[in-house]
C-alpha cells in the first residue's frame, strides 16, 4: 500500500491552504496528496493548481464525511487504488451561531457527528500504518475549544472535546514516533463565517489571521512535533484566560460578549 497524505475539508479554506502546504511538503516526504470533501469540482480545481505548481497532483475523492456509511466509502476508495494514510488531516467540520434552544436541533447534532464522531473515526481508523511510517494526525480544533460558548454552545463543546482527545493522543502515540496535534485558529476569513451565520465583523479584526498563515504555522509545528498550535499572539493570549481565570466569570465574560453582539435572539 502506497503512504499518502489524507486531508478532509479540502476543498476551500482552511482544508485547501493545508493542501497546498502538505503537497510542498510532499515533495521531500514522497507522500502522494488525497483531497477529500463533499465538492468534487473544487477539490478537482485545487488538484490541478498544485500540479501546475510542478508537483505531483493529488488523488480526489469527493465524499460526504456526515452521510451514513461515508467514511466506509471513502476507505473503501482508498483500499481500491491500493493507498494507505500515512498522514491524517480532520479539517472537515462547521459551527452554528445561535443559542442552542433555537436552532435546529437535526443540525446541532450533524455538527457533532462531523466534528467529534468522525473526526474520532478517522483518527484511529488508519493507525497501523500511520505508525508504521512515522506519519502523524493533525486535528483542526479552535480557540473556542479552550472556553464555554453561549451563542455557539454545541460548536464550543465539540471543539473542547477535538482538543483534548487530540491532546491525549498526542501522549499515547509519541512512543510510536507519531506525531498527533491539534491547530487551533482564532477567527479565519473563509466559508466557515457564512455557514455558521457569523456576521463578518463579530470577532475584532486584531484576531483574525488568513487561512495561508494558519495553514503555514500548523504545518510547521505539527511537522516539528508540537501538541497544540494556536497561530497569532492575541489568539494564544486568549487561551490563556481559562487558566487564570474562574470558570464561572469566564463563562458570564462569553455570555456579556454574544449579548453585545445583538444577534442572541432573546
């Protein structure tokens, strides 16, 4: 079985910009580059900007992640062309603004499915040979995943959860030679704004970073063997908030702040 790089989400955004970085990387790791997302026209344009960039262009294989049965399909695609992660990128995920009693419940719950269940899944499905070739996974958490999030509770929680499993994992495979980090970005200009009904000047602009920048400084310090990449300065400050501060006044701070923002709906 031929070692690739698998990373989901591929096709705009935060996923693509790590596209880009993994297949530059590629080139000294020998590690071909499989694109995966629901968009098999996008994911098809980014194929061929990388291999006009003179690199070897990726495999796509156009899947939903969230439908019953999609990972399956999607492992099955890759067992067909005789291909095996050696390297594991969980991008794919969304978020939804609004406070959990009012937003649609069918959602909210699709939303844990993809971030947490089959994140969880694809992390451990492709083990065997990720250790066999001291490859690595690197999870797309948040910033939110470090605090409570009132306006975007369930968003907020399955974050938590991406981090400190990814966290942990980082502990148990590091005997193995596997590196395992999570990629926290704060506020990043892509389509995840528009899905998630955030109106664009929710977040301050000193926060926001684009998604090359946190795509160049998550790749690099997963590659370099880091736990935990938080990219911009006043993004790590923030993360440092939940140590200092009581759980109780931190959460009255995010509650005042999505009140502020006059779209909590009550």
């Amino acid at each position: 079985m031929q070692p690739v790089s698998l990373i989901t989400g591929a096709s705009a955004g935060i996923g693509a910009a790590l596209a880009r970085e993994f297949a530059k990387g590629g080139q000294k790791s020998g590690h071909a580059l499989v694109l995966t997302a629901r968009r098999e026209a996008q994911l098809q344009a980014l194929a061929g900007e990388i291999e006009a960039l003179g690199q070897v262009r990726p495999v796509v294989i156009a899947a939903d992640l969230s439908a019953p049965g999609g990972i399956a399909r999607l492992a099955d695609a890759l067992t067909a062309r005789s291909l095996a992660p050696a390297f594991v990128v969980n991008n794919a995920g969304f978020g939804l603004l609004g406070e959990a009693s009012s937003l649609d419940l069918a959602r909210q719950l699709a939303m844990i499915d993809l971030n947490m269940r089959a994140l969880t899944d694809l992390s451990l499905r492709w083990l065997e040979p990720i250790k066999r070739h001291k490859g690595g996974i690197l999870n797309v958490a948040s910033v939110a995943g470090f605090m409570p999030g009132p306006g975007m509770a369930v968003y907020h929680a399955t974050k938590a959860y991406v981090l400190s499993f990814t966290e942990a994992l980082h502990g148990e495979l590091a005997p193995h030679g596997v590196r395992v980090c999570a990629l926290c970005p704060g506020p990043v200009e892509t389509e995840f704004f528009a899905q998630a009904g955030l109106p664009a000047d929710y977040f301050p602009a000193s926060f926001a970073r684009t998604a090359e920048r946190v795509a160049r400084e998550g790749y690099e310090g997963f590659m370099a063997g880091h736990r935990v990449v938080v990219p911009g300065k006043p993004n790590r400050m923030m993360t440092l908030l939940p140590r200092l501060l009581p759980r109780a006044l931190m959460l009255a701070m995010m509650q005042r702040r999505w009140r502020q923002a006059d779209i909590g709906g009550g």
